[in-house]
C-alpha cells in the first residue's frame, strides 16, 4: 500500500502520514507549540501549505491532535481506513 495513491497528493513531495491530517489540525498543532519548532519546512502545494514536521511536533502531535481534530474534518484518514479495509479483504487466511 501507498500513501501516494492518496487521491489529494499533489505529485510535488513524498506523502506522510501527516498530510492526511486535517489541515485545521496540523495548523493548530504548529501555533500550540510554535513554526520554529513544529516545522522543518514547507512549500505551497496546489493552493496550500504543504508542511514538513519535525520529529519534536511529530512527538507532539501525539498529545495535542485528539483535542484538535475535528469529528467533522477527518482529513485523508477516511481514504485510508477505506484502503486498509480493501487490503484487509483481499487478504486469505493460509
């Protein structure tokens, strides 16, 4: 399975977990504890900011995302639950 046949990738960069994060999410993640902190970098991707976060916010984002994801954004983590559940169908027990 590839994080790259995400239907949102935009082809520019490699995709992480955390691109399938809400936007609203990750960007509140970065104003808790700080752009010098939080990001390795970034580059505007199809209209947007594609963020590359540090292992000191990946850490982070353990804690803080439950209270910053929002029940009515889940981001790409829709698409993926729906692949794992494809793979996990196509699989036969031996």
């Amino acid at each position: 399975m590839s994080l790259a046949k995400w239907p949102n990738a935009c082809g520019r960069h490699d995709i992480e977990i955390e691109d399938l994060l809400p936007v609203d999410a990750v960007e509140g993640l970065i104003k808790k504890i700080g752009e010098n902190i939080a990001l390795d970098g970034k580059e505007k991707c199809r209209g947007s900011w594609h963020y590359r976060l540090s292992a000191a916010a990946k850490n982070e984002a353990i804690s803080l995302l439950p209270s910053l994801v929002s029940k009515a954004d889940p981001g790409g983590m829709v698409w993926l639950a729906g692949e794992l559940q494809r793979r996990a169908a196509s699989m036969t027990p031996d």
